[in-house]
C-alpha cells in the first residue's frame, strides 16, 4: 500500500494523491449538502443555527490538526528516510495525543457554547438547536481527531486511495442515518437537528475502526525496536508534531473564532444572510476541497522528497500542484458562476436567501487563483514542517475581514454585499503575499 513518491513521474505522483483526495473532498461536500437538504426539511432557522455551528466544529477540528498536521508531515519525512519503524510509532503516539486533546475539549469548551451562540445569533431558536448540535459532536470529538489522523497517516505514507473508499463508506452510512435520526423512521425517537450530529459521530466512530485496522496492515514495516514508544521518542516527537501542528492549527482555530465575530455582524441583517453563508460554504467546498486535494498532495511529496534528500523535487512539486489545481478549478468555477441560481433553488425556498447565495458564488470566481496560492502553498510548508507563516501571514488578514465587513457593509451601508466583499478581498491579499514569501524563502532547508 506505500508508494514512494521520491522516485518516476511528477505529475503521476501529484494526480495519484490528488484525485482521490478531491473525490474525499467532493464526497464530503456533497454529504454536507445532503446533510443540509434533510436539516432544511425542518425550515431556514435549522439550516442558520447548524451554519452558526460549522464555525466550532471548524475551531473544534482545527484543534485536532495539532496532531494530524504535525504527525502528517513526521511521517512523510520518516518515509522518506526509509525509516518506516520510525513512523509507525510517530503514528501510535498520534493517536495517543488526540485522546488527551479530545477530553481537554470536552472539559474547556461546553460551558462556553452558550455564550458563543449568543454571540452568534440573537434567535433563541438557533441558540438552542446549535448548541444541542455541537455538544453531541463535541461528545465524539476523540472519533473526530481519530479519524483525521488516520487520513493524513495514509496521505503520508502515498496512498490515500484507501482512505476515500473508508471515507466513502462513512459518509454512506451517515446518509443513510440522517433522515433515520432527524425525523424518527422506523419507530426511532425524532432528535432533529440533533440527530445529524449523532448520525456523523456514529459514522466515523465505524469509519475510524476500519481505518485503522485497514493502515495497521498496509503500513510499510520497519525494525521492532524502532516500532515502541520510549519515553525519549514520546517527548522529543510529540514536541515535534506540536511545533509543526500548533501553528496552522492555530492558525485555522482563530479562523473560526473571527468567523464567529464576523457572523455576528451578518446576523445583523436576519437569518436569510446566515443561512446563505451555511449554503455557500458547502458549495464553496467544490472549488476548496479541489484546492486542499492539491495542498495535500503537495503536502506528501514535499515531505518525502525533502527526507530523501531531494529539495529540488520538493519546490517542482508544488509549482505543477498549482498548475494542474487551477486548471481544474476554473472548469468548476465557471459551472457554479452560471448555474448558481438553480442549484441553490434546490435547498431552499426562500428568494433572498437565494440571491445573496448566488451573489457571494459570483464574486468568488474572480478570487479562486489567489485562492489556490493560499490553500497549496500553504500545504507545502505543512509538509517540509514549516508552518509558522501560515500563523503570521493568514491570521491577520483573515482578522481584517471583521473591521472591514463593519466598515463596508455597515459603515458605508453595502450591507450583506460589503461583507461577501471582505471576505474575498482579503483571500486576494493572502494569495499575493503568500506568492511573494514562497519565492523567496529557503523553506525547503526545514530539518524536523
């Protein structure tokens, strides 16, 4: 199941990682937009407090990215040194690090949802189911992180193709548990919007055992000794997965805490804008989750070739990552800059949550290269274990789009239009300066 990616072509390695993550991607998405056609089958309010939700769980994975991003890149490294013992144990320690972050979540942050979602929302309806909804997630957060491991492991080690049929059937079998939980088949209790956070714990909790006895025996071996977790190995990787992970991690945690600010000033203008915000993120995911199958790939075959020693091959890979990214993305973009219309008609009912829909599609087609830039170089780093500038460069100008949807969308009176503008204007700024520190940074010289 290991493939090296240190050795043939660029472009067969990058499309091998590539497609089958996008196809992760495009599963996910298109369960979220599953997911959601079930939710507004209970109305629009349902659909702003799971929206309002989506940040947390967003803050809630970011968290478990310390650990899956740090270990993601240890792992590629150690494949590429050809010491595959070495990266088994940096994988168990892993799996280790997720159970004590996840009973640290558990304790630090449900008492803090009520406040969160009075922040968020003036509705008491959308307080109350969104907070019903990420407590259940929140119960299962271990399964969360778990599950993200594993994924980055197989990522790591050249294959994922695995991965998106273990994916596959977990995103199958909470397709089928939606409707069962929400409305109560089959002589069930009706749990609501409560019941899609169940169905999605469940499911991972079955994808996660799978996968795991799935990597147990595709993981390429190595010598026993190598294999156990000393003390010494403990500290000096878990420090290391911290150092690599923390960062972007941090980075994507204080995304969604800004996110949670920047949807207080959206719910200024009712529920319709927040609900298009819920709808427009999963359709975003289209064109994103293309951008993260990329960065992933990029990710893998930075941190193999830079373990074996091979730093020039490393910076090809990401030049054609972007490439062959764009490309396909313009081909998405273009479908969703047409026919936005009529795909968000099929969710909901409601015409102005429709327009403002549509309206921020429209203007992201115009963003989507900077997009890229942002999204795959930034998995670039993550793999050679440099991960500091996606804290310094994306964490203030995504904090920027608080004081500039303020002053736009209420200060000059553009209203929902002024926030969709911050929003892509400062995905512009990201990309730009991304570029200009990529070209001229030895980041490849990253020793971890």
């Amino acid at each position: 199941m290991y493939r090296d990616l240190t050795i043939g072509s660029l472009q067969r390695h990058i499309l091998n990682l590539a497609i089958p993550a996008i196809g992760m991607m495009v599963f996910q998405s298109t369960f979220e937009l599953i997911d959601i056609f079930w939710i507004g089958k209970i109305g629009h309010k349902a659909i702003a407090a799971v929206s309002a939700s989506s940040f947390i769980l967003w803050a809630l994975l970011n968290l478990g990215g310390m650990v899956s991003f740090g270990q993601g890149a240890l792992i590629a490294r150690r494949i590429g040194e050809k010491r595959f013992g070495r990266a088994r144990a940096v994988m168990r320690l892993s799996i280790l690090l997720a159970l004590l972050l996840s009973a640290a979540v558990m304790l630090v942050h449900t008492p803090l949802l009520p406040r969160i979602f009075s922040l968020m929302s003036r509705d008491t309806y959308v307080q109350r189911q969104g907070i019903a909804y990420t407590s259940q997630l929140m119960m299962g957060s271990f399964f969360l992180f778990l599950f993200m491991i594993l994924g980055a492991a197989f990522n790591a080690i050249g294959n994922n193709r695995v991965f998106l049929y273990i994916l596959a059937f977990s995103l199958a079998l909470n397709m089928l548990l939606d409707p069962v939980l929400i409305f109560g088949w089959f002589g069930l209790p009706r749990f609501g919007v409560t019941g899609a956070a169940m169905a999605t714990v469940i499911s991972r909790i079955l994808g996660c055992l799978v996968g795991y006895l799935v990597l147990q025996k595709g993981f390429p071996k190595g010598k026993k000794h190598s294999e156990r977790l000393r003390l010494s190995f403990a500290c000096r990787n878990t420090w290391q997965i911290l150092r690599i992970g923390t960062p972007a991690s941090l980075n994507g945690f204080l995304f969604s805490i800004i996110y949670i600010f920047l949807t207080h000033i959206i719910a200024s203008f009712g529920t319709e804008p927040m609900a298009a915000l819920g709808l427009v993120h999963k359709t975003e995911s289209l064109t994103f989750f293309v951008f993260v199958g990329f960065s992933q790939a990029a990710s893998a075959m930075v941190g193999q070739n830079l373990g074996a020693g091979q730093p020039q091959t490393a910076r090809d890979s990401v030049k054609k990552s972007l490439k062959l990214a764009n490309i396909l993305v313009l081909l998405i973009g273009t479908g969703l800059f047409f026919f936005s219309p009529q795909l968000y008609g099929l969710f909901t009912d409601n015409p102005q949550v429709v327009a403002y829909s549509v309206l921020y599609m429209r203007l992201l087609f115009f963003v989507l290269v900077f997009h890229s830039l942002e999204v795959i170089l930034g998995g670039a780093l993550r793999g050679a274990g440099y991960t500091l500038p996606i804290l310094f460069i994306y964490t203030p100008l995504t904090a920027l789009r608080i004081p500039l949807a303020y002053w736009l969308g209420i200060g000059l009176g553009l209203g929902v239009l002024g926030i969709w503008l911050a929003i892509h204007v400062t995905t512009m700024l990201k990309g730009v300066i991304m570029l200009a520190w990529f070209a001229k940074r030895r980041w490849y010289e990253q020793r971890i």
